[in-house]
C-alpha cells in the first residue's frame, strides 16, 4: 500500500543507550546496526523489528522498553 509507514518508532532509544554508557558508535558496533540507523532512529524515525531486536539485544533491555513513551524510574 503506498504511504503505508513501515516500522515503528523507539523514543527511548536514545535514553537507554546513554544510561547504559554507550556513544552511538559504540552501540552501532555491538548491535551490528549503523550508526547513521541509530542517529535517525533518535531523531524520530521508525525502526524495523528486526533492527529493535538486535538494539534490545546490545542494550539488554526489552523491545517493549525501546518502544515504550517513558523509561520507569524517569520523573
């Protein structure tokens, strides 16, 4: 279907990777995903499952985390 939004967005992907203590170069490396894909993800665009997969994974968090609208513990 044309226009249809492919993926879904990850707005506390920036959040997560900072508490865990990772540049985004350094993210990209252990997720296998590019560096430039986390820079636009952080910037609002929508991820593909498998690309929240392998940024769960290197973050040891759950999708559900990265897709969620707030971190628990955040004020």
């Amino acid at each position: 279907m044309a226009g249809t939004v492919k993926g879904v967005p990850v707005p506390q992907l920036a959040t997560l990777r900072r508490k865990a203590g990772f540049s985004q170069e350094e993210l990209a490396r252990r997720s296998g995903v590019g560096r430039t894909t986390i820079y636009r993800l952080e910037q609002g665009a929508n991820a593909h499952f498998y690309t929240i997969e392998k940024l769960a994974k290197a973050l040891r968090t759950s999708r559900k985390r990265l897709m969620s609208d707030t971190v628990q513990g955040e004020e």
